[in-house]
C-alpha cells in the first residue's frame, strides 16, 4: 500500500487512499500521527490510534493539539 509521509512541527503523518484496500464501497483517505521519525520507523504505534483523522487537517490539528498542552 503506497503511503505519503509529512513531517509536521517534529512529528510525522501518514496518510494513504483507502481505495487501495479494494473494496469499492471505502474511500477517501485515512492519516495517523507519531511522535517522531524514530518512532514511525521502529513501528511504534500511532499517537492517533484512537482518533479517526481523515483529512490533512485534522491531522494537523492533532499536533496542534499536542503543542497546546
């Protein structure tokens, strides 16, 4: 499955088209969010796991939010 990688504010988002599963009833794109480069290339999971993102903005705002706090 092809998937794009952003670094965003030190932290890294996924994305990938979700048609690629080839089910022709799923579309759109799907984004998760990890703490670091490391993090993403050891295969630590996501610290979105638990949050449905589905655009690149939701994404974005995810970090945000790990910023603000």
């Amino acid at each position: 499955m092809k998937k794009t990688v952003r670094n965003y504010r030190g932290r890294i988002i996924e994305s990938f088209n979700l048609r690629a599963l080839g089910d022709p009833t799923v579309r759109g794109m799907a984004y998760a969010v990890y703490a670091d480069a490391d993090a993403y290339a050891s295969g630590v999971g996501a610290l979105s796991a638990r949050e449905n993102l589905m655009s690149l903005h939701e994404a974005k705002s995810f970090v945000d939010s790990i910023f603000a706090k």
